[in-house]
C-alpha cells in the first residue's frame, strides 16, 4: 500500500500503522509516542502525543478523517494521505496534550535520574509552552518502595501502563497495576506484595519518564557525565546484550539497548542488570552512538573533537583596540548643561 505522509510517498505492507509508516520515513514527520511500544502488544492509543491529521482516507474513499487521528493505532490505506508536522491542527493539538500531561508533572528535572534522556522532557522542549496556566494544587504521593532494586515516584508518573505491559507479557503473577480511577488514578503493588521477578528491571527501561528509578544508580551520577558501551556476556536467563553507564572505570548502571526511539531492542534480567558491576564481567564492544539530539551526544567521547585555535592578534587586541576607540557617556547623572558641555567636548 502506498501512504504519503507530510509529501513523502512508501509502501508498506497491510496491517502497517501510521507511526510505523513514519518511523520507516524518518526524520521530522515522526510523531513522539509516550504510551506506544513496538515491543509491547496492545500499547499505543493512551497518551494521544501521536496524532496526526489525515487529509485524504484512501484511493476507494478520498474524505479526509474529520477528526486528528491517534497514529499508533490507525491503520494504513491505500492512497492514504497524512500530514503530521506540516499541520497546523495536529501542532496545536500535540501543544494541548504536552500541556495536559505536565499538569501534575512536577519540576524536579534537576534532581530526576531521567534528566538528559527523558521523553517528556523532549516532547516539552518541541510542543511545550513556556508558562503554566494551571492554578491548582498539584497531586502528590510519597516515594514508595515497590521491590528490592526499584523505587517509584508516582508524582512524575504519566499512566502510559507500559509498565503494567511489561509485567503482564514478560512475567507470571503480575502484582502491580492501576489503582483507582479518574485523576485519583496511580501505579502501585497489591497490598503487602513486592515487585521481585527476574525481569522487573525492565520497567525502568520503558517508563519514559523518571516514575521508576533504578535504586542502585539513584542520585549517583547524572547520565551525561557517563560513558555508554555496547557490551554483552553470556547469561542463561536473557540474550545478555546491555549498555553499560560507566565512570572512569567503574560500571554506574545497565540498561538494555535502546534505539532511536528509545526502545529496548531486548529485554534483560535483573542479574545482568543490576548483579553484575564489575567490568570484567563483560564483553565491551565499543562506545554506544546516540541520536544527534540527545543531551548524552552533545560534545561526547565517541565523536571527532576539533582543535580549537584562537586568533590572539586579529581578534582579541583589535578589538579591544576598538573598543578603546569608542567614547561612551560618563556614569554619573548629567544635567543639561554638563550634557552640552561632554558633547562639545569640554568634559
């Protein structure tokens, strides 16, 4: 099936969603997703980050879709024509939703482990506004500790239920889930019960924002003063393909091996997550590259560094000869006849 979207024609085969259709583009046309998980069944169609505007339905039927579309869940037709960044509605609705979803987010990017690789921090910085218009109180709950290596703030927590995915397609016996309803709604254990599976860590890993950390890595180091390597080891429980964080010689964190879009591409256990610190324990492949606008690429380790030569000569001392040059008002208040009298020159 042909699908052209924002004036960039592909075909994909049936059952292809719109987003999928963009992620095989690329680029800018992309729309975030903060729910959605390719490795997820039945994720996508939560957040509403991900839609997009279909001007023409298809080649059998060419009305356009009278409302914005969720693109992570809607199918692709033949002929189908979208428009995602080149929208005016789809911008001022994605703008709408980044605002809904910050109502209750709090402002503690500055002490957050997922500062520097935060999908609501990127959505924020592309659809954001830069004031709130919010005048209630915001809710709160306590920190609370929902098994032996991960701790969860459910104040930054978005219910995308990733997380409640993760449990119930990778584990037996999920005891976590949502609680309550409506803006009352959070994650949390069934009563006197504890997260402790062998691939519980995977949780961290989707959360797209900083609701559950890592307790080993808490307040430990930001992300961007680490260095990431591709790494593997032999583990009988998971393939053993990680990314580890280090500092100088010590390993901070492990985490999977994420993508672009910030997807795992396979989940790991917690002992090679959270058991094995030591760096002979692994295999190092070589550093780990990132997308060109994450915070972790900005001046990193695994990109040519430029010598930087300055000019002394033609730069710095001509243009303080320059300046010395330019004559300037005195500080000190003037009336009007001391004005005349500088402009003339006798001052």
């Amino acid at each position: 099936m042909k699908v052209t979207i924002d004036g960039q024609a592909i075909e994909v085969e049936p059952g292809t969603t719109i987003l999928q259709a963009a992620r095989m583009i690329g680029g800018e046309s992309v729309p975030p997703a903060m729910c959605y998980y390719s490795k997820l069944e039945g994720s996508g169609g939560k957040c509403r980050c991900c839609l997009v505007e279909v001007a023409k339905g298809s080649d059998a039927d060419s009305r356009p879709m009278p409302k914005l579309m969720a693109s992570c869940v809607t199918g692709c037709m033949d002929g189908m024509e979208v428009n995602s960044k080149s929208s005016d509605r789809v911008k001022e609705a994605r703008e709408s939703v980044t605002e809904f979803l910050l109502i209750n987010h709090p402002l503690d990017c500055p002490v957050c482990d997922q500062a520097g690789e935060c999908d609501l921090q990127d959505l924020s910085f592309e659809h954001g506004k830069g004031k709130s218009r919010f005048i209630e109180d915001k809710r709160t709950f306590e920190p609370e500790d929902i098994g032996p290596n991960i701790q969860l703030h459910m104040n930054r927590c978005i219910l995308c239920y990733r997380c409640v995915m993760v449990a119930d397609q990778l584990t037996d016996n999920r005891v976590h889930g949502v609680m309550d309803r409506g803006d009352h709604s959070n994650i949390s254990t069934c009563i006197s019960k504890a997260i402790d599976n062998e691939f519980s860590g995977n949780m961290i890993d989707v959360c797209p924002v900083g609701a559950l950390t890592d307790k080993t890595f808490r307040f430990k180091s930001r992300v961007w003063f680490n260095k990431p390597y591709t790494a593997h080891r032999d583990c009988d429980k998971c393939s053993g393909k990680t990314t580890l964080w280090m500092f100088g010689g010590e390993i901070q964190r492990v985490t999977g091996r994420k993508d672009v879009y910030h997807e795992v591409d396979e989940f790991i256990c917690n002992g090679c997550r959270f058991d094995h610190k030591d760096p002979t324990h692994w295999v190092i492949e070589g550093p780990r590259a990132f997308d060109k606008d994450s915070v972790i690429n900005q001046n990193n380790y695994t990109q040519k560094l430029e010598t930087v030569v300055i000019d002394t000569e033609d730069f710095i001392l001509k243009g303080r000869e320059q300046d010395r040059l330019k004559i300037s008002m005195p500080a000190i208040p003037l009336n009007k006849a001391e004005t005349d009298d500088f402009k003339l020159g006798n001052i």
